[in-house]
C-alpha cells in the first residue's frame, strides 16, 4: 500500500516556478508509489502464478493479487512494496556515486536526507555547478520519498505494510489493533511537536482513530 504525501512547500503557489515544484512532487510521488506497488504486484505474481491488478488514486496506490494469499505469501509480498522504494532510493544513490564519484554522491544523499549535517566543499562545488533547481528537487524528492516513507510504511500501524506484516504474525487482533493504535497516536504526536509536519500529523492520527475503531467493534462483538 502506497500513500501520496504532499509537503508544506506546495501548498502556497504564488508562481510559475511554484507550480513546477508541485508538477514534480506529483511525477516523483507517481513514479515512487508505482515502484512501491510494482514490489508487491510482481512479488504476487511470482508467488502465485497470477497477474495481480494496480490501482493508483488520489492519495496513493493498491496492489490486488486476484487470488487467496497464504499466511506466508502475503508476508512476503507485503514486505516487498516497501523493500522496493528501499531498492529503488539504493539505484538513485548509486547513480549520484557513478555520475559524481562516491565520496560526493554519499555526501549528497546524506545532504538532502539530513539538511543539518552540511556538505564538505567538493560536494558544494558540485552543487554550484549544478545550478538546476529543478533537478536539485527531483533528487531530494525521489531519495525523501523513497527512504522515509518506505521506512514509515514498515511502522506496525495498520493498514500500512508494517502493519499488514505485524498481523500476519500476531495471531491476536486485539494485539494488532492496540499497537496501531498506540504507534499511530505517537507518530502523529511527533509529527506535531517534533517534525511539525501537519499532513503527517492528520494522517496517523487518522490510523489512529481506526485502530481505535477496529478495537472498541472487536470488544463489542466478544461481549
């Protein structure tokens, strides 16, 4: 399962170059999550024999397998959408390295991941030289994306990956629904506070609300 995030930086589009910038968040976020679902679908087909079907909506993408999983199928093909953002965000690195060398292409990537760490002056030379906002952006978008959020996903919050993976090895729903619940509200609690990203806030607290949900209907039906 894939989700489309936008960052603060788009919402307010006063210019042309503004527009552009959404533009390319909306390719990278496409690109991206086609990879992610592109992870599960071939895992399905490789698993199982049949075509699955992909779905990309609004705010994100679906991946169908068109068939009963196993316990240990859907395991595996759980875990491969986020291991493909993962793989694809390796391909990006190693493409910085092959075009920059290793030492400025691992700095880069550190650079765009991590603002506050600094680049040293052979990686800044590079990036003067560059002078490409657009593809500046491209690349900081793509390698945000396909780090944090693959590692996000893997949080046990159902329904994304982490927490699909963490239900098909907890036997107990209520086990299942509680962590969601627990590590949705945290994350959202951080998004706040900490990383004061609003859309990351609304999101998990939405997760949440329905492992909240999903939990007080389990109660009521054990009663």
């Amino acid at each position: 399962m894939g989700f489309l995030l936008f960052p603060g930086s788009v919402t307010g589009i006063k210019s042309r170059q503004d527009l552009l910038m959404v533009l390319l968040w909306i390719i990278v976020l496409f690109v991206s999550i086609l990879v992610h679902e592109l992870g599960h679908a071939l895992t399905s087909r490789k698993m199982t024999g049949v075509t699955p079907s992909i779905k990309l909506w609004g705010m994100g993408g679906l991946a169908y397998p068109n068939t009963q999983l196993t316990q240990k199928q859907s395991f595996w093909v759980t875990w491969a959408g986020p291991l493909a953002g993962l793989g694809f965000f390796g391909l990006i690195v190693l493409t910085c390295c092959a075009i920059y060398g290793f030492a400025v292409g691992t700095d880069l990537t550190m650079f765009l991941l991590f603002p506050t760490t600094g680049i040293n002056r052979e990686t800044f030379t590079v990036l003067a030289k560059m002078n490409d906002p657009v593809l500046l952006n491209m690349l900081k978008h793509l390698l945000w994306v396909n780090f944090w959020w693959s590692l996000m996903n893997l949080l046990p919050v159902f329904p994304l990956d982490g927490g699909q993976i963490y239900a098909s090895i907890e036997r107990s729903p209520k086990k299942v629904w509680t962590v969601g619940m627990v590590t949705g509200a945290l994350v959202a609690i951080a998004g706040f506070f900490i990383l004061h990203q609003i859309v990351i806030t609304i999101l998990f607290g939405y997760f949440a609300f329905q492992n909240y949900k999903r939990l007080e209907h389990l109660k009521s039906h054990s009663r």
